[in-house]
C-alpha cells in the first residue's frame, strides 16, 4: 500500500472513531439523568425515544453534529447496530444494560429479555431512520 493511502486510511479511521466518540458521549449526556427504573418503564410502555427527545436537542443534532459528519454518518451509520450501544451501555452505564439484560436486581422483571432487547433494537433503528430522513431531505 501506497505511504498517501496509508495516510488518507488513517486519517478517516482517526475521523470515524471521533464521530463515534462524539455519538457515544453524546449518548451519555442524554443518558445522565435516566434511572434503571425510567429504562424499565420505557420497556414496558414502549416509549419511542424519538419522540420523547426534545426539539432542542433534535436541532442540535441536525444542526450541529450531521453536517460536521454528513458523509461519515452517511457511510457509517449501518455499523450503529443495538448490539453496539448494548456494549456502550455495558461498559457506560451497566445499570441500564443490566434492565435490558435482564440481570441483577432486574432478573425477575415482568417482561421478556427478547422484548427488552427489540425495545431497544427498534429505538436504534428509529433514530437512525430519522437521521437518515434528514440527510434526504437535505439532498432534495
């Protein structure tokens, strides 16, 4: 491999892992003031996170994160998969990944682990439709 491919590789990876850094913080921070309990209770009522996220930070995110990251999130958004924000919740925030793993304290839960799991699955997918139906429209 040639020394400029070698460097214009590395610096797309350097990019993707800030993206994903400025995601998953981004996450967290959204995340600071919800208790296992507020995770259970959106299990069992199926809350849509979507919906539930208020304007100002859909705006932050559409205004401020998509364009700094357009073609990285365009290019890399399949790679955001439930099973990587479970990870992200297992070393982040366990407390939450324990409710939707049904463990601990949550093991006797009155709901199903595979429900947890497509709750959750389903608030991933849903995001990042939404995401994508703002970058088309922008295109449009």
């Amino acid at each position: 491999m040639e020394l400029k491919q070698q460097i214009k590789r590395f610096v797309e990876n350097l990019a993707v892992q800030f993206a994903v850094d400025v995601v998953r913080s981004y996450l967290l921070h959204r995340l600071e003031n919800i208790t296992a309990a507020d995770c259970y209770t959106a299990i069992k009522n199926k809350v849509n996170l979507w919906q539930i996220t208020p304007d100002s930070d859909k705006t932050y995110i559409i205004k401020k994160i998509l364009p700094r990251f357009r073609k990285l999130v365009i290019r890399y958004m399949d790679d955001i998969t439930p099973q990587l924000v479970l990870e992200w919740l297992r070393r982040d925030r366990p407390d939450l990944a324990d409710v939707i793993e049904k463990k601990n304290q949550w093991a006797y839960a009155d709901y199903e682990k595979e429900e947890a799991y497509k709750w959750l699955a389903s608030q991933v997918e849903n995001i990042k439709a939404n995401i994508k139906a703002v970058l088309s429209s922008e295109v449009s």
